[in-house]
C-alpha cells in the first residue's frame, strides 16, 4: 500500500496502521496498542483480507484503519504519552472530539471517560458547574474572536448524540435552547463554520426534538418564576414591614416581566432577580425577606436543575453519571 509516513513512527515498531483516508502510515507496538483496546488486540490477530493482506511496510505486517490520519495519530500519542484537554481554543474542543470518537470505537474506556470528564468541567452535570461556566462566560475575553465556551452547544450536542454521552446532553442542550431557531438552521455562527477533521455536524435537524422541548421549558420556568413565584410572594410571616416588603417584591415581579427576553437563561436570571432585590434603591425590602426569597430562589433552582434530564426523556443525573463517568 503506497502511503507517506505519519507520526508518531516508532522505529522498533512491529505493526504498520494504514489510513484507507489520505494514506498515511503510523508504526507502533501491537502489546502498546492491545493493552489499551481489546479491539485493537482481536484486530492484530485477525488476518488481513484482500489484495494487500500479504503486504508489508519495513518488513511490519499492515493493518488497513478506516478513521482520519489525525484523529488516529492524536490517538495513538495519547495511548503513548498521555493526553491533557484543554478548553482555551476551538481546535481543543476539535481534538478532544477525536479522541473520545476513536476512544468510543475501540473501547478504550479510560480514555473515553477522561475526555467525558473535561468536557463536564463546562457542560456541567451540576448545577455548580453550570454557575461556574455562565460565570466564566461573563468575565473571559475573546479568544481568536469566539467567546467563551469557544465550542458551540450544537457541536456538544451533535457529538454526545453520535457517541451516545449522554450526562452532557442536559446541559448542552439548555444552551442550544437560548439561540434562535432561525441561527441554528442557517448554522453560519463562527463557531460552526470553522473547518476541521474532527468537526462534528452543524446541522440542527436531529436535534431538533431536543431543541423545541428544552426551548418550551425554559420559556415556561421564567413565565412561572415571575409570574407565580414572584408575583404572588408577600412579606415573610417574621418581618416587621410587611406593607413595604410585599410592595419590593410587587417592584421586583414588575422589573423582571420586562427585562426578560426569548433567550434569558432562566437558572442565572434567578439569580440575578436575587441581586436586584438586594441592590434596587425602590422597593428595597428587608433582610428577613431578603434571605427567605434567596433561599427559596435556590431550593427551586436545584429543583430545576434536577428536572433537565427527565425533559429530553433521559435517566437522572446519578443514573447517566454512573453510566458515563465511572466507566
């Protein structure tokens, strides 16, 4: 098989991996590559079919690999040396996809779950993680000109669904709900039209089930907070100006009835209604009822937060935590 060289090309290597995709050669250990996959280990044994089957490279038998030339040598020097994800660039999240892509079909689950654990540091399956990256999102500087997460949800949501992750759909899918529907059909944002190899699909279309849910929802939970939890709250039965406080809290429904817009992220607009109760000169309210609307703003938050993955008709997040992260 005429194929350049690739890298990493080990000299003392006893098998050759060919790309049938723009050939490319690696040159690797077979017990290197077998102590990480099974597969990799049945593959070995496998005779080779066909009319290169007898075919050697540098006197190393050949094995044919149907995967891209760079998702395979990212594979392979991370079997050797290690892997570290990073979040800073596009072409981190890029790299990372392929990892976990080849991780996913050769079973490779350490890696796998490695990857799954990077990505949740920004598609949380916590509601902490979930505040930590809005709040990374507010403060970080455009990198290369693409904001913070430099990866578009639809692009997290395409890949968990193609390598079946699924503890990272909930919150994929929460951000995805916050573009227009119209944007994500004509998938021209920055962050999908950058070409790469490992690029996971930019089209909505089968995602779009997941999309209209998570958007109905959202929608309902902010009508509902301003409406029902804030709109008919009044004065604790412990404070001692009830006519004011109950009067703060008709301002604050006011104030948040027109702030809102079809792309509010409901879990950091309660927070931010928690704020600006505390801060707004008009209709300020005591602190007994400051505290019991704070509190109750976070009990209903973890409510919601709680609630994510029953919308998409998926298990809890014990039950997909369990499944993706501990292998």
């Amino acid at each position: 098989m005429d194929a350049k060289r690739g890298e990493p090309w080990m000299e003392d290597g006893n098998v050759v991996l060919i790309t049938v995709e723009s050939p490319t050669a690696f040159r690797v250990h077979r017990s290197v590559m077998a102590r990480h996959s099974e597969v990799f280990d049945s593959m070995f044994l496998l005779p080779q079919t066909g009319t290169d089957a007898a075919s050697t490279m540098d006197g190393c038998p050949i094995v044919p690999m149907w995967d891209s030339p760079l998702e395979l040598s990212n594979l392979i020097f991370a079997l050797y040396d290690g892997v570290h994800f990073s979040s800073e660039r596009l072409e981190d999240f890029f790299y990372l996809a392929g990892i976990l892509r080849l991780a996913t079909k050769y079973f490779i689950a350490k890696l796998r779950v490695q990857a799954i654990k990077h990505l949740s540091q920004t598609w949380g399956y916590t509601l902490k993680l979930h505040d930590e990256m809005v709040e990374a999102a507010l403060k970080s500087a455009l990198v290369d000109g693409l904001s913070y997460p430099r990866v578009h949800p639809l692009h997290v949501v395409a890949l968990c669904k193609e390598l079946n992750v699924r503890v990272l759909l909930p919150c994929a899918v929460y951000f995805m709900s916050l573009y227009p529907i119209d944007d994500l059909l004509r998938a021209d944002h920055p962050k999908l039209v950058v070409q790469h190899p490992s690029r996971p699909s930019s089209s909505v279309g089968p995602h779009l089930r997941e999309y209209t849910l998570m958007f109905q929802k959202r929608l309902d939970i902010i009508l509902n907070f301003i409406r029902s939890f804030c709109g008919t709250r009044v004065a604790t039965t412990t404070c001692l100006t009830k006519p004011a406080c109950s009067e703060g809290f008709a301002r604050l429904t006011s104030r948040l009835s027109r702030s809102w817009i079809t792309r509010t992220g409901p879990l950091h607009y309660m927070l931010q209604a928690i704020s600006d109760l505390a801060d707004h000169p008009k209709g300020r309210v005591c602190d007994r009822c400051r505290s019991a609307f704070a509190q109750d703003v976070a009990a209903l938050r973890e409510k919601i937060w709680n609630e994510l993955p029953a919308i998409l008709g998926l298990p809890t997040w014990e039950e997909m935590i369990e499944i993706d992260l501990h292998g």
